[in-house]
C-alpha cells in the first residue's frame, strides 16, 4: 500500500500528524507523509499500518490522504 498527502488539497487541520505521528508529520500547516513512510508493505500484503493508515485517511476533513494514488472515499 502507498500512502501520499496531496499537498494541493490538505488544508491543514493536523489530524493524521496527531493521530499517527509514526507515518505522518506536519510543517509549514500542512500534512505529510515521512520519509521512507510512503509504502507500507510490500505489494499485495498487509504492512503493520495499513488499517491506522485508512482509519486516518477516512477522516481526514479534506480527504488529502491518498491510499495507492486515490482517496479512500473513491
């Protein structure tokens, strides 16, 4: 699973840096996603995250999160 924040989209509010500070961190107002953070697992099996990974991404008011190049509510 690859997890991004589009940048063009999030507008700030911090949640995913808060809620899994691990995989997520926040500068200059905005989300993103650390360093060697973007993929979770190797393709087609589950990495330790991938559940956190979505709950954060169902939340997130400005669905920024991105899971495999989508936001989660596509």
């Amino acid at each position: 699973m690859k997890v991004s924040v589009d940048a063009d989209v999030c507008y700030g509010s911090g949640e995913c840096a808060f809620r899994a500070p691990a995989v997520f961190g926040f500068e200059d107002g905005y989300g993103f996603v650390l360093p060697g953070r973007e993929d979770s697992g190797a393709p087609g099996e589950p990495g330790d995250d991938d559940e956190l990974i979505r709950d954060i991404a169902e939340r997130c008011p400005s669905q920024a999160i991105r899971i495999d190049g989508r936001r989660v509510t596509d």
